[in-house]
C-alpha cells in the first residue's frame, strides 16, 4: 500500500482528548502509522493523515471535537489528498457516527475503540477503494496485545492494566463507548514494565477505570495489591502511579502495599463524587459517605504523610443545595491536595439523563465556585505546611514562563526551583521554601 504524501515521507497529525487512557490508544495507534512508514508533525497544515482520538465523558468534550473537525473543511479544500479520521470514545456513539458520516463529508475514516488493531487494513481500503469508512467493530474476547507503541515521552509512560468497565456509575458514558471490564494478564503488564523501567522510564502509570477491580476473570487468581506487589519488586530508580481508583473495591490489602512498596508514592487518586449518601445512591456508586471516610482513615493510619486527590461532580440530577453542602464538608474533612471538579453533564443512553433534573445550570455554575473557593483554601493552607519540608520530585519540564525547572513530588504537587536542563526527565531533592497559593517553590539540594 502506497500512503499519498505530499513530501517525501507521509506525515501524520494524531490529537487525542480525555484520558490517559485515551493517551495510551494514541501512543498504539502512532505505534501502528510508525510501522506503515509514517512521521509525524504537530501541524494539521502539513500532514497526509489527520487523525482525532476523541473523548465523550462530557457534552462540552464533545463540542470541541466537532469544532475542531468542522474546521478541517477548508483544509481539506486546500488539500484534498489529506485523510481525515476520527476515533475514540464518541465515535461509538451511533448518534456521533450518523452525524459525522452525514454532515461531515470530508471525514474520511470513523473507527470505535475496539478495532484500533485494524487500522492498516481500514487506511488501504480508504486509499486503495477510495471509500470512505466506517467502522464500529465488536469488543474481541481476548485482549489485543503486541501492537506497536510509539510513547509520546521518555521519562513518563501508561500500561493498561485493564480495559473497559463494569460499573455503569448512572452519569457515566464510559461503560457504553469502552464496553466491559477486561484484565490483561499479570505476565504482560509484568513484561512490559519491566522493559520501561530497563529503558530508564522514571514513572509508569498503570491503567483502568477501576484498576481495583483488577484480576477479575483470569485464572491466575492475582488481584490488584498483588499485581503492585510484583512490580514493586523490579529494581530501579522509578515510581510506580495508578489511576483510577474506585472507591467500592479500594483495600486495606491495597493501602498496606503502598505503606510498604518501595516504589510507590505516599498518594492516591481516590474519586469520591460526592458527599451525600443519596446522592451517591442514585450515581450507583456503591459505596457511602462513611466508608469513604473510613477508607481515607485507614490510609493515614499506615501512611501519616500521603496525598489524595479526587474527581467531583456538582449538580447531579436532583441534588440540593443542602446536599451539596455535605460535598463542600467532605472536602473539608478529608483536605485534599487538588480536585478535579466537574458540572454534571448529561450523556445520552445513561440512567441518569433519563432522571429530573430542575436546578438550572445558572445555579450549578455557582455552586461550582463555591465548591472552587473551598478546595483553594484548602490547597493554599497544605501546601504552606510543606514548606521546610524535604521532596524528592521527578523533575518535568522548564516553565518558560517563570524560567525555573518544573518537578512533581510523589504527592502530586508541582514544584518550581532553579536548577539545570540536566536535571529534566531525573529526580532531584528540594526543600520546599515558599508556598504561593497551590503553586510550591524549592530549592534544590542535590
Ligand atoms: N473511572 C473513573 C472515572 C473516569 S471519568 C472513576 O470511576 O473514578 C473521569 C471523571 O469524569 C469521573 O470521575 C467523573 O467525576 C467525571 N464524569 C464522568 N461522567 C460525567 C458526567 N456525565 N458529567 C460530569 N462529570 C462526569
Ligand atoms: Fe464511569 Fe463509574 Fe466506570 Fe468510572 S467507574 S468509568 S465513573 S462508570
Ligand atoms: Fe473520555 Fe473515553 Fe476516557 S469517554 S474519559 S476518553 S474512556
């Protein structure tokens, strides 16, 4: 198969949205265009294949992404040899398939989330039977593995531990567009972060919508603390995340590995979404406030210093005010390090656009800001704890900006300091000498 190219080697333009997981199909995909003798550019201008990995967790993720694809028009004019493809969660959405195969024209190539494997056959028949194609493809039994992966960084990578969810959170469009839950098989994950942490990868992250719920199925009866207790085991100088964490199937087992690994950071990722237990009843969370609670205390009590974050939803269908306060009190009880705050967004074909919902978004957007206020109070008031205090960071990049060197802490934090462009993609110990707002600054000590 012969890619048209407008210089002398094709060039492909890949642009992913949503999750690290969506980040991870986009590293196979790169992987997949690599070996069929793309380069790739950061420019949609110069490239022969353009291709959006799109997320549908949202309405206003998915407004974007018809923005952006409708822009392609004019491109498309000035180039019409240019592939445009989109992927990702939306597209296995039949309402986003119809709309793009039906008013975007010029979209070349729609594929779903399970057929990713598939695409060099998908590119000839666009290019060879000039056809424009869709395809939606069923989830396969098996896990794909081998497909080639192209990773985005040097310092930083994502293994999937798992696919899909079983969960069906009423809000959530996940479960529909990723289909269900599936482990890899510990001797995959095993193998593949072990040939990161040789290649001198510094933090792996692994995988799932509910890594907790990891090993369901298999038959080699592993679950997610031993899993990590496995790879703890791998010498070298790496950090080893996870994300995400749900609430209902998160261990004491899990918390006493992290007390005890020597490659895990004292912190979680641990989304609670709410603070009510009716309102968590009716987002089929499974869990309630209490146990919640009792989760955050255990974790304190085998690790006195670790940092959680979490994900929050403000305005779910039929929450009161008075509800939300008990979200705003849990914030404050538990004191996390950053929040990742969302406005309830109703996804078509879940149970919960099918329910009530009469506060106006007008109210919820000043709820949100309330919600804001509170965790930035928060945040400011612990991060002027740490400082005199010790980190050992994984430093990131240069703000170029502030011109300083730019690290993460094993809890999350970012931190800036002076230092060299040698230090980035390496560890480095600071102390930690001011704290302005959320935002650390350090002083390198070696
Ligand atoms: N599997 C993860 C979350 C994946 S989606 C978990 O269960 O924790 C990431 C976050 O997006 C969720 O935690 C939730 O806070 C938010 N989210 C999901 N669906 C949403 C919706 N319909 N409206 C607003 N926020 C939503
Ligand atoms: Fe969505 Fe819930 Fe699954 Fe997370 S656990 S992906 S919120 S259904
Ligand atoms: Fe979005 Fe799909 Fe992830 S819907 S949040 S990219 S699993």
């Amino acid at each position: 198969m012969k890619v048209r190219a407008r210089g002398e080697n094709p060039l492909a333009y890949v642009r992913t949205y949503g999750c690290q997981q969506n980040v991870a199909d986009g590293e196979k995909i790169k992987g997949l265009l690599a070996e069929m003798g793309f380069s790739f550019t950061s420019e949609p201008e110069d490239a022969d294949f353009i291709l959006f990995n799109t997320c549908a967790v949202r309405e206003h993720a998915e407004d974007r992404v018809f923005g952006n694809v409708g822009a392609l028009k004019n491109l498309k004019r000035r180039h019409p040899s240019t592939i445009i493809a989109v992927c990702g969660c939306m597209t296995e959405q039949e309402r986003v398939a119809q709309r793009l195969k039906q008013s975007f024209p010029f979209v070349n190539l729609v594929f779903g989330t399970h057929v990713i494997h598939r695409l060099p056959e998908m590119l000839r028949d666009v290019l060879v039977n000039s056809e424009r194609v869709f395809l939606q493809g069923h989830e396969e039994e098996e896990i794909m593995e081998g497909i080639p992966v192209r990773r985005d960084g040097k310092t930083r990578a994502w293994v999937t531990a798992m696919y899909g969810c079983d969960n069906f959170c009423s809000y959530c469009i996940v479960p529909y567009v990723r289909g269900r839950e599936k482990s890899r098989r510990p001797e995959e994950i095993y193998q593949e972060f072990r040939s990161l942490v040789e290649a001198g990868y510094k933090e792996i992250t692994l995988l799932g919508q509910n890594v907790n719920s990891y090993g369901k199925g298999l038959e080699e009866g592993v679950n997610f603390s031993s899993l990590l207790r496995s790879l703890d085991e791998i010498d070298g100088d790496y950090r080893i995340r996870f994300m995400t964490s749900h609430p209902k199937d998160a261990s004491k087992e899990l918390f006493d590995v992290m007390a005890h690994s020597r490659h895990i950071p004292h912190y979680i990722h641990l989304p609670f979404q709410s603070g009510n237990d009716r309102v968590l009843r009716e987002m089929n969370r499974k869990y309630d406030r209490e146990k919640y609670l009792s989760l955050i205390r255990y974790a304190r009590e085998v690790m006195p210093d670790i940092s959680f974050t979490s994900d929050v939803i403000v305005g779910f269908p039929g929450e009161t005010y008075a509800e939300f306060q008990d979200t705003l009190s849990l914030i404050r009880e538990v004191e996390f390090t950053n929040l990742f705050t969302f406005i309830y967004s109703s996804r078509e074909g879940t149970r919960a656009a099918r329910m009530p919902d009469p506060v106006t978004y007008g109210e919820k957007t000043k709820w949100f800001a309330e919600l804001l206020e509170t965790q930035e109070e928060i945040a400011v008031r612990r991060s002027k704890r740490m400082v005199g205090t010790n980190e050992r960071v994984l430093v990131e990049d240069r703000n170029q900006k502030s011109g300083l060197l730019s690290g993460r802490t094993g809890g999350s934090h970012t931190v800036e300091f002076s230092g060299e462009d040698a230090l980035i993609g390496n560890f480095a110990e600071i102390t930690v000498t001011d704290a302005r707002g959320f935002q650390l600054h350090g002083e390198l000590i070696r």
